[in-house]
C-alpha cells in the first residue's frame, strides 16, 4: 500500500530533485561563479561535485567558502526557490 500523501511527498521531491540537479544547471553555474576559471570543476556524480583549487593558499580556504555559501544564497534567492540547500566540504592539501 502506497498512501497518497506518501506518493505526493515522493513525487515532488522527484520533482524538485530534478529540477535542482538536471543536468547539474544551478548548483553547477554556482560553483563556476565562485571558483577561479583556473580551479577544476567536476561533477563525479548525480548530487556530488569536486573543485581542485590550483595554486591556492590553504589560509584561503574559510573565506572561498564563505564567498561559495553566499552565491548560493544569492542565486537561491533570485530564483525565488523556498528550499534549503545544504552541502558539505572536505579538503585535501598537496
């Protein structure tokens, strides 16, 4: 049994999930927008991206974020879209 209101949460999260990840379109123009044209952008994944910041200094990185949370905020907000994004980083320094 499949109640409907269990189908129509299901549905629109599809929905939604599609309409935030299709073709990696905004989430992706938000990472070009933050990141130098130098850093490697990559989708390795539905959901899951990698950015290698090349020749940055790793005192740096605080502040990259906080510019990469404020142009998703920027860009959420102009589109009007009443949803949450959360994301998470991990570093590795070479």
């Amino acid at each position: 049994m499949l109640p409907v209101d269990a189908y129509s949460n299901a549905l629109m999260m599809y929905i939604i999930s599609n309409r935030l990840l299709s073709s990696n379109t905004l989430f992706a123009r938000t990472l070009s927008m933050t990141f130098r044209d130098s850093d490697l952008i990559a989708s390795i994944g539905g959901d899951e991206f990698i950015v290698m910041l090349i020749n940055q200094d790793a005192a740096d990185i605080p502040a990259i974020m906080q510019r990469l949370q404020s142009t998703v905020r920027a860009c959420y907000d102009k589109i009007n879209l009443e949803l949450h994004l959360s994301y998470s980083y991990g570093m590795a320094i070479s």
